[in-house]
C-alpha cells in the first residue's frame, strides 16, 4: 500500500485526491471493525491540506500503513446499498405518523407526532417504537460482522433487538 501511495505522489497526483480515497475506505472497508481508521483519514487529509507535499507524505504513509492494518468489515457499505435500494423503490412510502415532526397545530391535529416515544425519558434509553413505514417493518439494512470492534456493535444490537422484541410482545400482550 505504501509503495503504491508513493507511485501517486510521486507520479504527480495531487494528495487530497488520495487523502479522500483513503477517508472513503476509512468506512466502506473498515467502518466499525476500527471506529478510528475514520478520524486518522480525516487527520491525514487535514494534514495535507495544511501543509501539502513534501511534508504530508508522512501523513499520508501513517494513514496508508493503519488502514491497511486495521480489521476489515464493509458492512456499513453493504448496509447503505440495501437501503438506497429500498428508498429509490419505495420513494413515496410515507412517513410513519410518530416520527413526524409536528410544530404546527394542524400537524398536532393531524396526530403528526402522536405516539412518539423518547428514548432519554426511559431507564434503558430505547424504545420500542416502530420507525420504518409499513411496508419495510422489521426489514435490517446493518449486519455488524465480528471483525475488530464491530462484534462489540454486533452484540450491542443483539442485545437491542432482543429488548424491542420482549417490549413489543409484551405491548401485545397488553392489547389483548
């Protein structure tokens, strides 16, 4: 990767454009797995920015060198292709009533808002409220791997998703 890098620069190409594809495979190769690949991407292309070649070959090289180090996971990218999918497909879905904003009183009337649930104002900080529109309901667009960090994500959201469904059964219960 190193050696690579050191072709471009020395082949003429402008550091910000490497800088940028480095940010970009910062989350479309890595994303979770290693949380910090992004902020040495953006650290290395302020660098460039600020003092340009020769000097931010250093910069570059340390950004290279981590990336190339870092765990793997593309399941951000992935996650984000599905869902575009979804949203070029179903572009006129409404949005759920509870998820709408409601600052006028016409929308407070149109019960815009209406059944929101506000995860501060709960012991766990979630909820189990339903933000997809019916259509897309209980359709998953992130599968964390359990490359690097992400497993900790991975057991996070396990740990989320098994709530929801225990709050949702009982809210079931409830109706009944």
């Amino acid at each position: 990767a190193v050696y690579w890098m050191a072709r471009m620069l020395e082949g003429g190409e402008d550091p910000l454009y490497i800088a940028r594809r480095v940010t970009r495979f910062a989350s479309e190769d890595i994303g979770l797995a290693d949380p910090r690949a992004l902020e040495i991407a953006v650290a290395a292309y302020q660098a460039c920015h600020f003092i340009g070649m020769p000097e931010c070959s250093v910069h570059l090289t340390q950004a290279v060198v981590y990336m190339s180090m870092a765990p793997k996971s593309n399941a951000l990218y992935v996650a984000y292709e599905s869902a575009k999918k979804d949203a070029a497909s179903q572009i006129a879905e409404p949005v759920p009533l509870q998820i709408r904003n409601a600052p006028t009183t016409l929308m407070k009337q149109l019960d815009y808002g209406k059944g929101y649930q506000y995860a501060h104002d709960t012991k766990e900080k979630l909820t189990a409220m339903e933000c997809l529109p019916d259509s897309l309901r209980g359709k998953e667009y992130y599968r964390p791997t359990d490359e690097g960090l992400e497993g900790r994500y991975k057991q996070r959201l396990n740990e989320i998703k098994a709530w929801k469904a225990k709050e949702r059964q009982a809210a079931k219960k409830k109706e009944q």
